[in-house]
C-alpha cells in the first residue's frame, strides 16, 4: 500500500540527494522563511516542504501537474486532508508511546503482546482512513487522490478487518500453543513454528477420535520453577517467528503512515501558505509550465513570498515579460526592490517545479534543470580569501556543475574590486553565459559592464531598472528601462544622515 | 612400499626417534620462540614432539623434503588443510559427546561425529587421487587410503550412518503447551501461523524494517524438560532410535588408527610450511639444503634468523639478509665487531640452520650445503645463579668442559661472548686453550667474541665482523662479512656522529 501523492509510481524519499548548490539557495533565496512559513511549527512538514523545494528541478511536467491536482484538490477540501494528516501523526505517536522503546526485548512472548496491542491500535487508524474514503471520496478529482481512496477502499476492506480480528484474537494464545519442530543437533528440538491452535474446539474431538494416531502427554510438577521457565523459553522458540512476523508487520503498517504523512505533509505545508498569504490579501495562482522548445518566462504581479511573509503584509508585485530574453540586466537604485524581484525570480520557478502554486496573479515559465545563485556574500566566513577570490572561487564550483538548462541569479557579483576589473570580469563570465544559452538575471551596480552590455541592443537582452520617482521614494517596482549611472547611494546618504 | 607413518620411513626410526623433551640450546637459539609460532593455533595436535629430535640418516631426511616438495603445490595443501578442518570438526563432536548425560542426545553427536569422518576421509581419498604425487611417503599413504575406503568395514560405516541420519531428518514433532501440561504427537501438516500473518499484512510491506527475532544462546545440554519431550518422540518413532542405539554399540571405535595419526602427523609439514608462508610473502626465501658429509664445506647465502625476522616482520620493519661459507681447511667463524651489531643474531641463524636442516626441513636461504651433526652444542652467557657454588667463571668453564667430554669431530658448538666475567688477560688465555680443542677436534664451530686475537687464530679460523655503513656510520646494518676484527670502527663511527672527534670538537669548542 502507497500512498503515491507526489509521484504517480513512487514513494517520496526524504533521504535524497539535494542539489549540490543547496545551502547558497536556502540563504540567498531565504527559503527557511518559506519553510517556517509552511510548516508553522510542524517539523515533518518544515523537513518535506525543504525536500520537495529543493528537489523540484528533478520533476518533469507530468510530476509537476499530478502535484497541481492534488493541491488544487486539498485547497477544496483542506478540513478532511488536515484530518488524514492528523490520522496519521496519531497512529505514528501511539506506536511511539505503546512499544517501540521496549521492542529490544528478549522474550518472543513479549515482543507479539506488544506487537499485537500496536497492531490494535493501528487497525482503529486503519479503519478512520477507510471511513474518510468511504464518505469523502467523491469531492476529489484529482488522479492522485481517487487513486488513494481507491486503494484504501479495495484493501482496508470488511474482509481484511475481520481476518485480522481473528488473528489478533488468537494470537494472544489464551488456550495454549502448538509447536512443531525437527531434530537437530544432539537431537535438540529445532526449526520451531508455531501452528494455529483452536483446542476448544478440538479437544473433545481428539479425545474421541485420534487415539490412534499415539499422542503422549506429560506436566510439569507446579513447582518446578526451572521446568516453568524452560516450558516459558519453548513457547518463546516457537512464538518467535510468528512475533517476529507481527512485529515486522507493525513496523510496515508504521512506514505506510510514515509515507502516508510525509507526503500529506507538503500538501498541508501548501495549505498553511496560502491560507496566511490570502490573509495578506496577496494572489496566488497555479503556473502554466511550457515545453522547453518556446522559451517564455513572464508573470504579473510577482512578488517575494519570503517578503511578504516577514513583513506580514501585501508587497509590490512585478510584471515583466523576457520571453525569448537570455539575458536580464537589472540596475537602478539601492533599496529599489532589485534583490527582492531577484529572490521572487527564484523562489517563483522553485515553487513551480516543485508543484505549489506560485506568488504571483499569472505566471507561466518553461522548466530549467537547476536554478543557480551567485550572491555578494557580506563577509567571507572562512577568512582564509579575500572576497573576490572567494567569488571567484564560488562562480568557479558553478561553472563545474552548470548545465545547459541552468537559470542563474546574480546578485551585485564582482562588485568587490573596483568598478573596472569587476565590470571586466563580469562581462566575460557574461559573455560566456550568453553565448552558451544560459538564461542569466544579473543585479549590478557596475554600470560600465551592464552599460556595455546593453548598448550592444542584443534581441535576447532586456535592461530593467528600479523605478525612482522625482520624489525619491520608490515603488519597489521595475521597469524596463537602460541603465542609469547613478545608483541613488546619494538619496540613501542624504536620507540617513 | 607400506606405509607406517608420514614423518618416518621405517618402523625402527620411528621408536629411534622419539623423545618428549626439548634439546639443551633449544632456548640458546630462540628455537622454542620459533616452535610456538610454527605451533600456535595448532596446540591440540602436540607437534613440538616432532621438532625435537633430529633424524641422524639422510634417508630420513630425503623422506621428508620429497613430502615437502609435494606439498608446495597449493591445491595438495588445501586438500590436506580441509581433511584437517573435517577430523578437527569430528573431535569437537567427540568433546561434545563427553559431556553430555542422555543418550539420545550424546549418541546422536557420536553419529554426526561419524558423518563427519566418513565424509573427510572419502574426500581425501577424491583429493589425492587427483593430485600429481612424488614422495614416497604420500604415495604410500595413498595407496593405504584407498584400500581403506574401499574395505567393507569402512563403506558399511558410510552406509549406515547416512541412513540414521536421514531417518533422524524426517522426524518431526508437535507440541501442545497448555499450562504444566506438555503433549507431544506426530507433526501433521499444520500451517506456519508466521505465514498467515504475513499474508495477511502483506500488502503494508514498504521495504526494510527491523529483524525481531529473539536470539537464543542454545546450550547443547539439553534440560529435563526437554529430555521428557525427546523421551516421548522416541516413543513415536520407536524404529528409528533403536537403529541408532545398535550403531552406536557396534561402532565405538571407528576411527582407523594410521589415519588418525596421518591427521596429526601431517601437520608437522603443515605447521611449517605455514609459518614459512609467511617469511616467503616479504620475499625471503628458502631452500632444501644439500648436505657436506663427510667434508664439512658449508655454505648459506641470503640466511637470516627466524625469530627475530618473525618479529621485524610484525613490526614491518626490514629485515637483514647474510652470507657464510667455510671452505678447505676454514672450520670456525669467528665474529666480532661493535655491541648490537647482529653477531648474536648471525650465531643464533648459523644454529637454527644447522638444527632445522637435520629435522629434514626446509631453510632460510637462496642456496644451502649444511652438515648432518651428530651433537649440537651451544654456550651461551648465563645469569649468576647463587644456588650453584661455583663462580661465575667457573661455572663457565664446567659447562665448557661438559661440551669437550661429549662433543666428536661431527658435532657442531655455537660460542657466544664468553668468559666476560675475567679479565682480558685471563679471558685471552682461556679462550686460546679452548680454541686449541676447538681445532684438534676439527668440527664446525661459530664463535661470538671481543677478543680479536681469536680471529687469526689459525688457517682454520675465518675472521667476520659485523659492518657499519661508511657514509652513515652510526646505522648499523646486522650484516656480518669476511673482514679483519677491528674493535675500534664502529665506537669511531658513533662519535662522529655526536660530532665529538677531536677535529670536530677543535672547531665546536670556541676558544
């Protein structure tokens, strides 16, 4: 049993490789308040929204709309889905509190009344699942979710509760056990199976009819404490298979809800965050995905979820459109909202690769293969380069793992010599970039690199710049507009001081 | 040719031979730290017995490098090695079977004891049969080995083993346990409740989970309980264990006895050619030495002492390889040269050479032409021992004199640093007359000393030292080579080295 709701065919793996670049994303992108957003204090979902963000760039189309579905499904029915999930962390915790610590135990006896007392309770949380099957399966239309209730309706059937039932009740071995076992070794009693017994039922038959077939019997003197004891370790021989059996059993009915909630846990996280982004009053909407032959990217009104969810307010959206632009130049003034249209770039083909819905009222964008940052870093933490050596020591990993299929995000990069070596520099590594087809969005003070670029008016480069009013507040907004030499660092200095 | 035993070609050296004590130098020339690693592991077949007495016929000897030679192929000795592991498997179950008290239990171990036999001895009989032999020892042991197996007496053993055996197999029993009562029947295809259960829960399974299944440390002694039970399955299947009560009376002793002691004897070679093994790994070799006899022409080149290389090799540290040959009139090496410098070393080698070669073994050495002695003496330094009455150099002097009542013109003496405890004068004086016996008796002899003047002793006196490299004079290499006895080289080379000869000191002393 499989709960399939973020691959059609497989489990999701919370032990997977995440990209290699995934600590500069989760800071330069400020993803964990993204997570924090999502789980709101819930460690499983924070731990699989982080997963499936980061993983997003391995999903192909088809993954990406099975997600849409489910979540379009679970925003529909959010109480019943918050419901399952809670099913499952109950199921999870009783296992937890009746037997798991003390499983290590060395009587076969023990671990079946234990596995047995887990196996009771799980089959109560096994028979809720079947009940929300039963009663809200059709208010879902997605293909994940019919699959689940499905399944759910065919296994859990009246037949496998009732088996079950059965098996419980008799393994609790209230009427004596029945063992076999073969001659090994010194004639030791070996290869023990324990045989179901039904002796009420039996006994008077076998005293009537089966003296032939010889039996012999013999007790064991009520205070023989070591025949007692010895009598207790032959019945643990023979139960241990069957404990084992029902034990391993447990353990798996344990993973199905395991799986059950890690999965829910995404879904759950979606919920959390858009229920707190419409509370803001900010859009969101489901992305359109593009085959990769077109190469469009453009969105209304994106903004930076992260923003929003720290200033616990609606921003100032975005709306620009770089189809077919291989190269997006940004400049213009500090504190214009340059690196926050950034990190909304990001966060938005994130968001969509992994499924979610995205910040933004339109968006449609084609799939990359890795979504790369290269951030000015405040301080060089190891101290062992000066900052531009570990810039370029940095852009020097990327360029080892980039892809053709790759987006990167510049954010004010090379800015740590002067203005003419950083402008040389990045205008070669640009170049590079250009011609090899990788799509760039570059945040640059370095007006004479960005200057260069644009004057060449290529078809695949846009310049955008932070719009400033004569007033010198800004909008927070971008427009497309060529580079401006001035960066208002004076505004800022006549501001403060 | 008939076979008596793998170690000696005839019956009368066999009883010849035989003696339960180490020799004299055993410890002198670290021969008992090289016969516990040869035997170590190897304890319960009492091998060091073997390793005591030296063979006095090259017959004797010549039986034994042929059987070495046959077990240099690899897969001769992995055969031998199972054969081993299989009769050590059939003790174990004897030990066992001694321990225990009902006898179901204790004969069933005698029957897997059996089992275990016949199955070793048949695929020893496979083995050899398919392996090129030379020596004669083998060979006849190989012809004894298949008429052994195919005599009535061991196919009926066979025979009759495996039947119980399997009869035992079939049998398969239930218990009901309800409260103190304990019922036992015939197992009549009842289902494994493990199985439902799994099929039951079947369609949870996710992939791997935890094994809980309970360990049990079983004893093999049974308790009473289950002696009740074994007790009523014997009433079951009342046949069967009558059938194994008759075999256990009628094959009490069904061990063949030369093939037992072949088990034991053959681990001489075994035991040897396993600690050689690990000699040859570092590349060190061994040879099968000629021997001079009559002349005494000796001569071993690459030699070193297995003690201490067996050490220097755990320690992986390198190991120094020597030389010696003595020709015409030459009978004693005399070695000199600065303190822990190998010259104990080389005396011990020259020892253990002369020792392993007369046991028909294999040693140290590119190429070997040793001497079959017919006593072996070594003098080494002893601690004072105050219950003796006697001075320490008079106590020297009686072993001394000990040695001259014994030794002949074939036996060989290993001298190591004696008479210290005198003055040079006195010690120059005693050594000169000893040397002189030395001489008249015309035997080979190694002769550790700081007397110089014993070096040029006579034409039958070479001189060696132990060297120190030129150019790094206070490594010291253990290597022993003809040359002049000079006392002083290496005390020179060691204070240079601390920079404190004259000259040096001239320049480092600021005036």
């Amino acid at each position: 049993m499989k709960a399939f709701l973020m691959f059609k065919k497989s489990d999701f793996p919370l032990q997977q490789k995440l990209p290699w670049n995934t600590k500069a994303l989760i800071q330069d992108l400020e993803l964990n308040t993204l997570f924090n957003g999502m789980a709101q204090g819930d460690a499983i979902i924070s731990e699989v929204a982080m997963k499936a963000v980061l993983s997003g760039a391995y999903n192909d189309v088809n993954t990406i709309l099975y997600r849409q579905n489910i979540l379009r499904d679970s925003l529909d029915n959010a109480s019943i889905i918050k419901k399952m999930y809670n099913i499952s962390i109950e199921a999870i915790e009783s296992n937890k509190k009746s037997y798991l610590s003390e499983f290590s135990l060395c009587y076969p006896t023990t671990t079946l009344q234990n596995a047995d007392g887990v196996m009771q309770l799980f089959v109560g949380f096994l028979q809720q699942l079947r009940t929300i099957a039963d009663n809200h399966s059709d208010n879902f239309h997605s293909e994940g979710f019919t699959m689940l209730f499905a399944m759910l309706k065919k296994e859990l059937d009246d037949e496998f509760f009732s088996r079950v039932k059965t098996h419980l009740q008799e393994l609790k071995l209230e009427n004596g056990v029945l063992l076999s076992a073969g001659l090994g070794k010194g004639n030791k009693g070996t290869n023990w199976i324990l045989h179901r017994y039904l002796a009420k039922r039996e006994s008077w038959f076998r005293r009537l009819f089966s003296k032939k077939s010889s039996s012999y019997t013999f007790s064991i003197y009520h205070k023989d404490d070591r025949g007692l004891r010895i009598l207790s370790d032959l019945k643990g021989e023979g139960v241990n298979l069957v404990a084992n059996a029902l034990a391993q059993s447990a353990d798996h009915i344990h993973s199905f809800f395991t799986m059950l909630q890690t999965e829910l846990a995404f879904y759950m996280g979606c919920l959390n965050l858009h229920e707190q982004l419409t509370q803001m009053g900010e859009p969101t909407s489901f992305p359109s995905i593009l085959t990769n032959e077109q190469h469009k990217h453009s969105f209304e009104g994106l903004y930076d979820a992260c923003l929003a969810l720290t200033l616990k307010q609606k921003t100032v959206g975005n709306t620009t459109n770089v189809d077919d632009k291989t190269l997006v130049l940004i400049t213009g003034a500090n504190k214009g909202g340059k690196s926050t249209y950034l990190r909304s770039i990001g966060l938005s083909l994130l968001m969509m690769q992994c499924g979610m819905f995205v910040p933004a009222e339109t968006f449609e964008a084609n799939l990359c293969d890795s979504l790369i940052t290269h951030f000015k870093r405040e301080e060089d933490i190891t101290m062992k380069s000066g900052k531009l050596d570990e810039e370029l020591s940095r852009m020097n990993d990327i360029v080892n793992h980039l892809t053709p299929n790759s987006i990167m995000l510049f954010n004010e990069s090379f800015a740590a010599t002067n203005e003419r070596e950083g402008s040389e520099i990045a205008r070669q590594i640009v170049n590079a970039l250009l011609e090899k087809q990788i799509q760039v969005f570059f945040v640059t003070h370095l007006y004479d690199f960005a200057n260069s670029i644009y004057v060449r008016k290529l078809p695949n480069v846009i310049s955008l710049r932070a719009e400033r009013q004569n007033d010198t507040s800004r909008t927070f907004r971008l427009i497309e507009a060529e580079p401006l030499k001035t960066s208002y660092g004076e505004d800022l200095y006549n501001k403060i001081f | 040719m008939t076979f008596h035993s793998i170690l000696y070609k005839s019956e009368d050296v066999i009883i010849k031979e035989k003696t339960s004590v180490a020799p004299d130098f055993f410890v002198d020339l670290n021969l008992d730290q090289i016969l516990n690693a040869i035997t170590s592991g190897k304890e319960e077949y009492n091998l060091k017995l073997f390793y005591y007495s030296s063979l006095k016929d090259f017959d004797s000897i010549m039986y034994r490098h042929e059987i070495f030679q046959d077990l240099e192929n690899p897969i001769l000795f992995e055969y031998l090695k199972s054969f081993a592991a299989g009769m050590r498997a059939m003790r174990d179950d004897l030990v066992q079977k001694e321990k225990l008290y009902y006898k179901y239990q204790y004969k069933q171990l005698f029957l897997d004891s059996v089992k275990i036999y016949c199955e070793a001895v048949k695929t020893l009989g496979e083995d050899l049969s398919e392996v090129n032999l030379k020596s004669q020892g083998l060979l006849a042991f190989r012809e004894y080995l298949k008429d052994y197996i195919q005599s009535l007496r061991f196919t009926e053993l066979c025979a009759e083993t495996n039947k119980i055996l399997n009869e035992l197999s079939t049998i398969r029993y239930c218990l009901i346990i309800d409260g103190l009562q304990v019922e036992v029947h015939k197992y009549k295809s009842e289902t494994d409740f493990s199985t439902e259960i799994e099929e039951a829960f079947a369609k949870f399974k996710q992939g791997a989970v935890s094994d809980y299944m309970v360990k049990y440390a079983h004893q093999l002694k049974m308790n009473h309980v289950e002696a009740k039970i074994l007790d009523r399955v014997v009433l079951l299947y009342p046949d069967i264990f009558l059938n194994l009560d008759t075999f256990y009376e009628e094959n009490k002793n069904y061990q063949d006895n030369k093939i037992t002691t072949f088990d034991r004897e053959i681990q001489f070679y075994i035991a040897y050619l396993e600690y050689l093994a690990i000699f040859k790994q570092e590349g060190l070799k061994f040879c099968y030495p000629g021997f001079s006899n009559p002349g005494k022409r000796v001569y071993d080149y690459e030699v070193f002492d297995l003690a201490l290389t067996y050490k220097l090799i755990n320690e992986k540290s390198s190991v120094v390889l020597n030389d010696f040959y003595l020709e015409n009139k030459e009978r004693i090496l005399v070695v000199s040269g600065p303190n822990q410098g190998g010259k104990t070393t080389f005396a011990r080698t020259f020892g253990q050479l002369f020792y392993l070669a007369s046991l028909g073994l294999p040693v140290p050495g590119q190429k070997a032409q040793l001497f079959l002695f017919d006593k072996l003496f070594t003098h080494f330094e002893k601690e004072e021992n105050i219950q003796n009455l006697h001075s320490k150099l008079e106590d020297e002097l009686v072993r001394i004199h000990n040695i001259f009542e014994q030794a002949t013109p074939d036996s060989i003496i290993i001298m190591n640093e004696i008479l210290t405890s005198t003055t040079l004068q006195d010690a120059v004086f005693l050594c000169k007359k000893i040397m002189e016996k030395i001489i008249r008796l015309d035997l080979l002899c190694i002769w550790v000393t700081f007397i110089d003047e014993l070096a040029s002793f006579s034409e039958k006196t070479v001189s060696v030292v132990s060297s120190v490299i030129p150019d790094n004079t206070a490594s010291r290499t253990y290597k022993i080579v003809r040359g002049p006895a000079n006392g002083l080289a290496y005390t020179l080379s060691l204070v240079e080295k601390y920079q404190l000869t004259y000259e040096l000191l001239k320049h480092r002393i600021k005036s």
